[in-house]
C-alpha cells in the first residue's frame, strides 16, 4: 500500500515569502506529527494532530508556523514570512494507534531552503 | 538540552562483523524506545522498539538493549551488510506520543 507522501519534495523561497507544505498520511491513520530537521540533527517534533484535532502545538518554533488537519486525513504545515533559520527538511509521519505509542510512519520530507 | 544523545556521529564495521550503536537518555519518564534507520533523501524508517518493562527485544539480526539504571540504549546489528549502511537515530517517548529523537549515528559497513 501506498505509504506517507509529501509535497513539494523541494522548495526555495525568499525571505519573507510564505510557504505550504502538503502531507498525505497513511490511510487509516488517525495520528499525524510534523518534525523539523536542521542539518545534522535528529528531527523534532513541531506538532501532532489526532484526526482533525491539534492536540499538541508545543513545538512550533513561533505564531509563523500553522498547521491544520482539517478533515482528519491531509494536513498543510503552513510557514509565514519565511526566515533564513526555517531552512530544514520538514518531516510527516503518521500511525495507526490512537490511545498508545506506536511506531511512527515517516514520508520523505520536503527540504526548503530559504534565501 | 539535548534529551537523547547519540555521542558518536559515525562508525565503520567491516561486513559480517557487529555493529553497537549506543544511545543515552536523560528523562526517566521515558518509557518507550526505538530505533529508525535513514537513507539518503528518504524519511526515516522504523526498525525495532523497546518496552521499558523489558531489557531486550530481538528481530533477526537485529537487538535492542535497555538498560534503565544507566539509561542507556544500544542496538546490535550481526552480522553486518553493506545494505545496513546508513544514519541510525535512537528515538524515545513518555506519556505525549512524539517522539524525541538523538542526532543520529551514520554507519558505513565495509565490504
């Protein structure tokens, strides 16, 4: 079956543009998370939604960053008036377990630079 | 403060040797681990997991080890393939579901 996808794979934009990224999760899969992942680093979480609901925002970096589930299936991590340290590959993963942890499925990512 | 830490950035194991990768966290809280392998331009791929109520989890050739005392984690690959060679991040979770993940372990396998 088809796994977690996301788009654009890559996007470069200019300071102070606005952005979308699109994630497609697994279907079925009722838990969404977002991760930001800088250069060298491990991802980090940003934000985790259950269906449409945001249950955790604590990891968004600033009120420039939005995300939204809107019908529990595809979400957008929306950034606005992009800044030269928002460069990083933006991570979406989902999983099928609702009430424990469970093994996060992960799409590729989009790497956005911005210059 | 880095919650999970993965102290080596890289290690190389010839083929058909063992490979320890080795991960150590801070929050006793944390009460679920794994461990996710990653390929070039891929999203991270999950691999084994580990209970807090347990001390070892095998799946083929791969084991986990956790030991609480010391909060450490390791993950045993034997014997090693070339295929295995790739950045490998230890990743923990407590009562909120995300995951908190190290900065990653790149492991070159040599043939």
């Amino acid at each position: 079956g088809a796994g977690v996808s996301q788009s654009p794979r890559y996007k470069v934009a200019k300071r102070g543009q606005d952005v979308a990224l699109r994630c497609d999760p697994i279907s079925g899969h009722v838990s969404l998370f977002w991760y930001q992942q800088a250069l060298g680093q491990g991802p980090e979480f940003l934000t985790y939604f259950q269906n449409e609901a945001q249950l955790d925002k604590s990891g968004l970096p600033s009120d420039r960053f939005f995300a939204e589930r809107p019908e529990g299936s595809v979400s957008t991590l929306k950034i606005q008036r992009t800044q030269q340290e928002d460069s990083a590959v933006y991570l979406c993963a989902s999983s099928r377990l609702q009430g424990k942890i469970g093994e996060q499925y992960f799409g590729p990512g989009t790497r956005l630079t911005v210059t | 403060d880095q919650q999970v830490k993965q102290n080596s950035p890289s290690l190389s194991v010839q083929e058909g040797r063992i490979s320890i990768l080795n991960c150590d966290y801070t929050n006793s809280m944390f009460d679920y681990f794994l461990w996710y392998k990653k390929y070039p331009a891929e999203g991270p791929t999950f691999l084994i997991s580990i209970s807090s109520i347990k001390d070892k989890n095998e799946d083929g050739r791969f084991t986990v080890f956790l030991n609480k005392s010391a909060k450490h984690l390791s993950l045993h690959i034997v014997p090693s393939q070339p295929g295995d060679s790739a950045v490998y991040f230890c990743a923990t979770s407590g009562s909120a579901r995300q995951l908190t993940f190290g900065s990653g372990t790149q492991l070159t396998v040599l043939p």
